[in-house]
C-alpha cells in the first residue's frame, strides 16, 4: 500500500512529456483495494469530480482532502466541510493528520484521525444526486459526552464555466502545457471566505438556502438529518471551526450548523441540492438527507455495472471507476453522449464516447443516441454535390457550398468543420452487432446507406477504394491528407458496407447485400494492394493525390490499428503492423510499470500532432488483443490506466492535460480495451455468432467479468484450463484459447468431449473450436506438459552476418521470413540458421516450433544495420569544411525567381483538386487550424546576414563555408509543385571539385516527414547522375517554425536526427540548410539541379560553392 507522498514529488499528467527525472523516480499517488481507488496523505482539493446526471448540470467536487464542493452551471454553490469539536478545540476534517481517501464509481469516502481526537476515528462519504447537488454521511466512533459537529456550507460565487475552470487538469489547448509543473491553483482552494462577499444566506428552522448574489438564478439548499443549532456565521471566522460556530452574520456571511453528538457511536447526514429559484423565493425546501443518501448509493451501485476479478486489483478498481464516467457523460434530455466529463462537456458528435456504453449493455443509450442523430442527417440536397474549399478558412477545408455538408451529413451542429460521423457510426454498427436490435436496425440502416454514400462521393471521388481522411479521428487537430487515400476512412468505411451487406441481407434484399459486399472487398484490396508496405511490413499514411502518387511511409498508429480493429488484416499483417508500432514509434517504458506509445513522429508538433491520448493507448491495446498479443497489449493498457487513473492528480481519472478530466474517448476506449480485448468477447448477433477470443497475461491464473450481456470466468487449475460463459442472447460461439504446453489430452464442453483444431498462435497455441447455439458453455480444456509462453527475441545483427536463432521450447519445423531478411536458410533442432540479406531495417521472422504434439510461432524481432553503408554515406555529406581549403563561390542572381521573405505571402492556389479535401492554407503554412487560432505565418526577415558576411562580401556559415552574397529582393531559387514556382531549376558548372555546398531554404510540414521532399542531382559531364534527396527532419528542415513550435530535442529526440543537420540562421524565422556533396574525384561537375518532389512545400537553392581540398 501507499506511504503518503512527498511534497518534493516529480508530478507529471497524461499528455505531458516525461522528463528523465519522472521516469527515474515517478510512483503511483493511488492504489487499489478491492474495487476502491485508494490514497493515504495525499495534498489535493477539489481533485476527484464526481458527476450528476449530466441535464443538471451539476459536479461535486471531492478529493484526496475531505472537503466538497458543488457546482452547477453558471456558479460555484459553496463548500461543505465538518469538524468534530471536543472542550472547544477542534480542526476541520481536512486538516486532519491522517487521512485516507477511498474513491469507488462515483462515490467517496475519506477515513480519519488526528491526535487533537485521540480515540476518534471518523468516516465521511459523499455521493452525488441525480439533481446538481450531494448528500454526506458522517460515521464517528470513540465519542465522548459533549463532543460536537461543526460544519458550514459557503463561498458561492458565479463561473462561466464550472466545469472547465474547476477541470483538476485541464491546461487548455492549443497552448498545452506539455512540460513543467501541471498543479492548477483550484487543487489547493479549500475554504475561501473572500467568495462570501455578497452571498445572501437565509436559515429556515434546520435548512439553509445559499445563493452567490441576491439575483442569482440558482440557489444552494440542504440541511442535515440531525436537529442542532443552524445560523450565518462570519466566514472570516472559518480557519477555526469554534470560532466559526460562534461567531454571527457579518460582511462574510456563511451557513453553520452546530450538532450536540451521542457518545461513543453516531452518524449524521447531510444534504445539499442547486435548485433553479426565482430570485424572490427565499424559502429553502431541500429533501430527506438519508432518502437522499441512501438513493444516491443505491443508484450508483446500480451503475456500476460491470465487474471484473482479476490478478490486477488496479484493473478492478479502473473498471468500476470507468461505469461512473460512462454513466457521467450521458445526457437523458437531447440523448446524446457528450465530449467530456468536466472540460469539453458539450454535445458533440465525436469521438469514442460510445463504446464504452455498448460494452457495459447501455444499448438502449446507444440506440436512443442513433436516433437523435439520424432524425439530424441530410436527407436530400441538390445544390451542394461537389467539393468547395472555403476561402474564409485560407481554403484549408470544405466551406458550407461543398458536397460535404449535403446528403447523409449528420449536421447536429451546423458549421462544425470535423468529420465526427464516421467514427459515430462504426460505433453505433458495433453496438447493433451486438444486440440485432431490429428497431436498432430500423433507426440504423437508411441513415448507414445514406452515410456511406456520403463517404464514397466526398472521400473516394475517383473511386479506387481508398478513402481520404478527413479530420475523423480524436488527434487530427493540424492534421491533413491533402486529397491522399489513406487508412482511417477506409477501414470505416470496409465495416460499415460489411454491416449494410449484414443488413440487407436480413431484409431480404439480395442485390444491395451484394453491392455492399463487393464494395467492402474492393476497399480491402485497395488498402492491401497500394497501403501495405510489404518491405517494412505496415501500412502507410497516404498515397498523394496528385504530384508523383508516392506512398508516405511515415504512418502513424491510427494507419496500423484501424485495420486491425476492422478486421481487414491477416494475423500475420497484424503482427508487423503492430511491430512497427514498437520499432517506428516512441515507447516510453513508465517506470511503476507499463509502456506508452507516441502516435506519430511529426514534428513540429502543436496540438494535436504529436500528442499522447489515453484512448488512443487503449485502441492500441485493443490491437494487441485482438491479435493474441496479451502481454503486449497488458503492457499498453496497464501503463495508460496506471499513468492516469493511478499516478495522475485524479484517482480513478481517464484524463488528459489538453483535454480534460475524465475526457469521454479516454474511458469508452478503456471499456472495450478491457471487455472486447483483454476478455475477447465480441458478439456478432446478426449473424447468430459470438466470438470469445481471452488475451489474458499469460501469467494470470484466473480471471472473471460480468456484465449485462454475458459473463466470463476463467481459472487454471494444476493442468486444467476452465472457462465458464453465461450469454442474455444465445448464440453460436467461436472459442479461440491460447495454451502453452505440450499437449492437450481432451477438450470438453459441458461435460462432453468436443471436436477442436489447433494453430500456431504468437508465443503459444491456438484451440480454435465451435459450439451450436447456447446461452452457457462449460468448457474444459485438459493439458499435460505445461509450458512457458516463448516470449519474442530481440536480436540486432548486421548486413553479411551469419545469423543463429534459438527457440525457446520445442524444435522448428518451418518458418516465415516476412520480409526477406535472411538467405541460405536451414534448420538444425531447434535452431534457424541463415546470413542477413542486403535490408537494413527492422524486420520480422517467425520460427514454427513443435513442442510435444502442439506448434506455436516463435518471433523474431530483427534490427539489421548496414555499418559499412552508413559510414560511406555519412563521408559522402561532410559536416565542416577544412579551414585552407580552396573556393569557387557562384552567383545565382540569374537563377534567383523569388524573396524568401515572401514564401508565405503568396497565393497557392493550384493545384488544388476540387475534391472534399483537407489540405494546406493558401498561404503555403497554415494547417486547417490555425485559421481559427487565429495563428498567422511568421515574418521572415534576413537580419543576420550582414554580420554574416566577410570583408570580401561572402557570407561565411558556422562550418566555414563561404558562399557567394544573394541581392535582398531576389535571394532564392524556389522550386515546388504549386504552379507558383517552377518544379525544378538547374545551375550549369562544369567544374571539377571535391565537394559541393549548397545553402538551402523552405518549407516543409509534418506531414511530408520522411519522404523526399526535394532532390539535388548531380550531373556529371560523363553521364553519372548522383542523387541528393531532402527528407525532413533527417537533412532538412522548415525555414522557421511552425504553428509557434519549432524542432525540439527535449520533447521530440526520437524522431529527430541525432544531432541537427547543418544550418545557419540568416534572420528572423529564416534557417538556411548548409548541405554538401563529396563529388567523384576529378570529375567535371556539369551541372546541379534542384527538383520538388513533395506536395506542399516550396524549396529553394541560395547559393552554390565548390571547394577544393587544399594543395
């Protein structure tokens, strides 16, 4: 269990970036026990919301002090805080020495004692009502005649907005705090008397009324269930709680209530509710304290819903907590989820604020939701059918003419620039396939074809089957494809044809069943066909819409998990799929235990570019599951429920520093991480079928869920795996079970033996089997010779090695060299032999190895590099230039076509496809945020180039290379695939050198990262052509930076170079490239040409200098 934290502790939120101390020494403030969140000691106020039905409005605030607070929009109601007095001494409960705090689904609790009350052990719990307001029960025990309870309720002010000022976490965006010390000011607001100025308070018999002023809408009103003295007190009087309970109504008037306590045992409750009031209603009429308390319990042990038993008390603990958001997010009025908890609690389609409703069996939620949107789609429009960048967004998105606000648009919020739809219904498609509901069906599938109409004439408008994504993901803030087919609509768009086939099927119309089948396969090939990376094994971000129809490789995790979540990968793919994750992409291992991961590498990175999101940690985590990964995916999933749920300011919270407390993706995706990944159930009841898939840690022994759609139970007992399953919805079931061991003697299923088939799994065996329709199944799985999992290996080796791979258990009886990595392979036992091809990079190999009777993969986890090949090209771009070294320096006046000063002051306006598109602003800068930012491209100015340039008139780098002075109006040879520049410039030499520099300028973006932006070629006058290309951030970066974030070693080393490619600062916001060549040595050098081979950028040559070495 947890000491009480140190006020020195390194403190750190979801979303932040860890600093080497935190992963040096970060430790969890919380714990679990049981099904209770638990933290001794602990400093915070107003740190654990607590939620009222969401039409109110109303948060309770509690946290790891005992004291509450309760607000309801447009105000802050007051405080309520209880003191046990004994011969006129006494302190408030939250000045209490030892104080633990016990938070449990939407409830809680704080544990006390304090040497001023030796023998006195009190516990307050609070509860949130349905209505904005709480009800309080106070336990005491070891009370003496004549002690007392003193508490007060007071400090109502009026807020904006409650629930985003008083967010424990929330910093804001776009400016995130990504760095430093996240603490906000309300987590040390206890009792603040100066709020009292100007409350008008009123006592009626044993109730009270509160209002923030006398006009106030709203008024605070509750008593307790004790009878006692109950008057207005002078909160300046409230550091000391006799003081208060004797002092009167004055300038600062707060409520007070004194109750005389029975001896040794007795127990108190409270209540408080935030009515709507006319302002002359004086009169306060609060309800039953105990009914209230009591209701309130009951209700929330009504929601939590699910529950799981598991080796990860953690876990258990996570989940309960997670049925309280789930339920905090819903609105009964206007039936819709809403974006978040506390920050962001608006209507909103987007994004994963439904999953987590369908996996705890709110389905009726779900399907009310669907009916409120759909009563909301565009039925018919025959104006808007063709694409309309909007001018007043700097022609970055669709303007309200475009195809995009026509037929099958979803238009709940009119204007609103997301494509939040697309993920709404893979959503509401999930939880239908999970109940066959017909009225579902009935809300579900004219609004599906209209949808996907939508999608395929907006997104796929040449009708190749890959899909544009178009701001449809929760991190796509600053994010675009600019008319590219990519991953994420595409895998949308396969499952929701595969659910319109489902469904006309099931309405007996056989012709549109197969239309949609047949488009579905044609989506999936496509993505196969031009996405997958065969070589690298994962599927790219985007191939360009126009320019050169390159596939960008630099994919983020969303490319990855999409399609694997869709169904549309092979097991196989999915492997090297989610292998890219670990390899590409950051993995930051926490140091109490778990892993994180980066979603992309793009930098520079405003929000949202490169920004770490519980649910999309959870979505991985799914992936893993999915793919019989479990330890793997335990990883992701602990690591982001401890960081948030356990190590963040909040107990029980699935936050994040940008978004908020309890951020509604954060906790859905939570939901179906832990039901749909780690338990593997995933029913398909249109079709008749369930699927149950468990991804346990190999390690666990027993596992068990229950929610209102089925339980699963789970125990391994000495050579016997036992699994129980109860269904509210009989079906046909698909077991797949993983084993590790030598043989399984027999399966049976109820007592019976049952036919069943065996396949290599990752790291252990498969037991695939099928069952007829039922609604419980006992199946026992008996095996002998139990073995470990064989974990994969990680070997780095080099190009021309001869490589030996071991298995862990068994001998190999085949193998799957996935990417080409290994020649002249043979088998010897349990040993794969081979030499390392020609491939650097990071591959994988799976080695089949037969243990007893049973096979499973073993995987290989290979990082070939090629030392020799480096070692030429880094000779090839020398960094500094000898100090006597030998220079022709070359005036480009002639060549120069433009001011790099300007490069964001034109107009780019072609090409510009009139395809629903999300692409960059006209002024060659802007993402399609900014705009509304209000973020404006910087001013370039050439500044430093007059104490740049030496006596002779050259301009001399940091490097020592000199290169000729540019005129200050046409300074640049630009080059870029706008029509605004030519695509390519040559500059004739014909000279022989040793080396070529060349200074550099222009723009880029992340998301051309990793690719060719530009190239130089070198051509000789013998016909050898050599070939420099740009490719940022490894050789080139923007002239300035972008989106007021630039390059940055402290948050983005692992997608940065190891050290900065060479460069010099010309002026304000203007970085030049210093890039060089070692050319054949006496060689003519005929000519240099510079050619754009990116969408987007604009790249231009400076100047140009040949150096000899010297005699």
């Amino acid at each position: 269990m947890l000491e009480p934290r140190k006020p020195t502790e390194t403190w750190r939120e979801p979303g932040q970036i860890p600093d080497a101390a935190y992963l040096r020494s970060g430790t969890l403030r919380y714990d679990a026990e049981g099904r209770e969140i638990v933290g001794r000691g602990g400093t915070g106020f107003n740190n654990r919301p607590l939620y009222c039905d969401l039409n109110s409005e109303g948060v309770v605030l509690a946290g790891d002090r005992p004291l509450v607070r309760l607000l309801a929009q447009p105000y802050v109601h007051g405080v309520f805080t209880v003191a046990i007095v004994r011969g006129g001494k006494g302190r408030w409960f939250h000045e209490y020495t030892t104080r633990e705090c016990r938070y449990r689904c939407g409830r809680m609790s704080w544990r006390l004692s304090d040497p001023l009350l030796r023998g006195v052990s009190a516990t307050l719990e609070v509860v949130p009502l349905r209505a904005a307001g709480f009800a309080v029960r106070l336990q005491a025990s070891g009370l003496l005649d004549g002690d007392r309870a003193v508490w007060s309720f007071g400090g109502a002010k009026q807020e904006a907005n409650p629930r985003e000022a008083w967010d424990p976490i929330m910093c804001g965006n776009p400016h995130v705090r990504k760095t430093g010390d996240p603490r906000k000011p309300q987590r040390a607001c206890g009792i603040a008397p100066e709020w009292c100025s100007g409350n008008e308070a009123v006592v009626s018999g044993q109730a009270f009324g509160l209002r923030a002023t006398s006009g106030a809408t709203r008024m605070a009103q509750g008593r307790a269930d004790r009878s006692g003295r109950l008057h207005i007190a002078d909160a300046s009087a409230s550091a000391d709680p006799s003081a208060l309970a004797q002092s009167t109504a004055a300038a600062l008037p707060t409520i007070c209530g004194v109750i005389e306590l029975r001896s040794v045992n007795d127990e108190i409750h409270w209540v408080v509710e935030a009515t709507e009031s006319d302002v002359k209603e004086t009169t306060p009429h609060p309800g039953d304290p105990l009914k209230a308390f009591e209701g309130a319990k009951a209700y929330l042990a009504g929601i939590e819903r699910v529950q799981t038993d598991t080796p990860d008390h953690r876990l258990d603990a996570a989940v309960a907590a997670a049925c309280h958001l789930i339920d905090g997010n819903w609105q009964r009025e206007s039936p819709l989820f809403r974006h978040g908890c506390m920050a962001y609690a608006i209507p909103f389609l987007g994004w994963r604020v439904l999953g987590g409703a369908t996996v705890f069996g709110w389905h009726d939620r779900i399907r009310s939701t669907a009916a409120h949107y759909a009563a909301r789609q565009i039925k018919n429009d025959e104006e808007r059918t063709h694409g309309h960048a909007d001018e007043s967004v700097r022609l970055c998105h669709e303007g309200p003419q475009s195809r995009f606000w026509g037929r099958g648009r979803l238009a709940p919020n009119p204007g609103h620039m997301y494509n939040t739809q697309t993920q709404f219904f893979d959503q509401v498609v999930r939880d239908w396939r999970w109940t066959a509901d017909p009225e579902m069906e009935a809300i579900l599938r004219p609004a599906l074809e209209l949808h996907l109409e939508w999608a395929r004439e907006c997104f796929d408008p040449d009708d190749d089957g890959l899909y544009e994504s178009y701001i449809n993901t929760l991190p796509t803030d600053s994010i675009w494809y600019n008319g590219g087919g990519s991953v994420e609509e595409s895998a949308y768009a396969y499952s929701g044809h595969q659910a319109a086939a489902d469904m006309a099927r099931r309405a007996g119309d056989a012709e549109a069943a197969e239309r949609h089948r047949a488009r579905a396969a044609k989506i999936q090939k496509a993505l196969r066909d031009v996405l997958w990376l065969k070589d690298r094994g994962h599927f790219g971000l985007y191939v360009e819409q126009g320019g050169h129809r390159r596939v960008h490789a630099d994919a983020w995790v969303h490319s990855e998990i999409l399609p694997i979540d869709a169904g549309m990968t092979t097991t196989e793919e999915a492997l090297q799929a989610l292998y890219y994750t670990e390899w590409a992409l950051e993995r930051i291992r926490l140091p109490f235990g778990g892993v994180l991961c980066q979603p992309s590498n793009w930098t520079p990175s405003p929000w949202s570019v490169r920004d770490i999101f519980g649910g999309d940690l959870f979505h991985l985590a799914l992936a893993y599951f999915r793919t019989g990964l479990g330890d793997e995916g335990w990883d992701v999933l602990s690591g982001a429920m401890l960081e948030s749920a356990y190590a963040g300011a909040v107990p029980g919270g699935f936050s994040h520093i940008g978004a908020g407390t309890d951020f509604a993706d954060n906790p859905h995706m939570f939901a179906r991480s832990v039901v749909e990944g780690l338990f593997g159930f995933e029913p398909d009841y249109p079709n008749g079928a369930v699927a149950v898939r468990p991804s346990f840690p190999l390690e666990w022994p027993a596992a068990s869920i229950q929610t209102p759609d089925f339980s699963l139970d789970y125990r391994q007992v000495d050579d016997t795996d036992r699994y129980r399953l109860t269904l509210t919805q009989s079906a046909g079931v698909r077991f797949r079970i993983p084993v590790c061991a030598e043989c399984v003697r027999q399966v049976t299923l109820a007592g019976q033996a049952i036919a069943w088939q065996a396949e290599p799994g990752f790291g252990c065996t498969w037991i695939s089997l099928q069952t007829s329709t039922l609604a419980t199944a006992e199946l026992t799985v008996e095996l002998s010779g139990r073995l470990p999992r064989s974990v994969p290996v990680a070997v780095d080796a080099r190009v021309g090695e001869s490589m030996c791979l071991r298995v862990d258990h068994g001998v190999v009886e085949r193998w799957r060299d996935l990417h080409g990595v290994l020649a002249n392979v043979h088998v010897d036992g349990a040993v794969l032999r081979g030499t390392v091809a020609q491939k650097p990079g990071h591959h994988l190999v799976l080695a089949e190895c037969r243990c007893g009777e049973l096979a499973r993969w073993q995987t290989f986890k290979l990082h070939v590099t090629d030392p020799e090949a480096e070692s030429q090209r880094s000779a090839k771009t020398p960094c500094e230039a000898p100090k006597n070294a030998v220079w022709e320096c070359f005036d480009l006046a002639v060549h120069c076509n433009g001011d790099v000063r300007t490069i964001f002051k034109q107009q780019y306006l072609s090409p510009r496809p009139p395809t629903c598109s999300v692409r960059l602003g006209v002024d060659g800068y802007s993402a399609w945020t900014f705009p509304y930012w209000k973020w404006q491209p910087p001013e370039i100015d050439l500044s430093r180039v007059q104490e740049l340039t030496a006596a002779d008139g050259r301009i001399v780098t940091p490097h020592g290379v000199p290169f000729w002075s540019f005129a200050e109006d046409r300074n640049i040879a630009f080059t870029s695939l706008w029509d605004n520049w030519p695509q390519s410039i040559t500059v004739p030499l014909e000279r022989a050198a040793d080396v070529i520099w060349l200074l550099v300028c222009g723009s880029t973006f992340p998301m051309q990262l990793r690719i060719a932006n530009a190239e130089f070629r070198f051509a000789y006058a013998d016909g050898v052509v050599e070939t420099l290309p740009l490719v940022p951030p490894l050789n080139f970066w923007c002239l300035s930076p972008w989106g007021g974030k630039d390059y940055s070693y402290a948050t983005d080393a692992f997608c940065l170079p190891i050290a900065p490619p060479p460069q010099v600062q010309l002026g304000n916001n203007c970085r030049a490239m210093v890039l060089s060549w070692k050319l054949r040595r006496d060689k003519i050098l005929e000519s240099v040409t510079l050619e754009a081979l990116s969408q987007d950028v604009v790249i231009g040559l400076m100047s140009v200098s040949l150096m000899m070495s010297p005699p």
